[in-house]
C-alpha cells in the first residue's frame, strides 16, 4: 500500500532536529570547511545552511499558514 503525506496529521513519532542531525555531524568530521573564491569572506558556512534547510523542513512551513486560512 502507497503511503500518503498529510500535512494536517500531527504525529509524535517526528524525528527532532538533534535526532536528524547526528548522523551528519559525523560526516563533518572529514569534509573540508568551503572557502570564498573572491575577497569577500563567506558569511554562512555549508553547515549553518545545511542547518537552516534541515529546521526549515522540520517546521513544516507553518510560518505563512495564517495567509493561507
């Protein structure tokens, strides 16, 4: 049987942010850290934006539902 998504089922099996992203700390470990081409140094790191992605997701856009409704 095809599994559905739902956005309006609330479940309390939903993974936490620390749970997601302790299997990618560990690969951090051996990547190398991004640098900037040019003269200007980067302001967000390839982690801080793989962790706004992750957050992001997990919040499930809930930040424009009150245009929506």
């Amino acid at each position: 049987m095809p599994h559905t998504f739902d956005p309006q089922d609330k479940r309390e099996n939903t993974p936490s942010f620390h749970e997601l992203w302790q299997p990618v700390e560990t690969v951090f470990i051996d990547m190398p850290p991004l640098e900037a081409r040019g003269y200007k140094p980067l302001q967000l790191n390839f982690e801080h934006q793989l962790k706004s992605l992750v957050f992001y997701h997990l919040e499930e856009h809930t930040s424009c539902l009150s245009y929506f409704s």
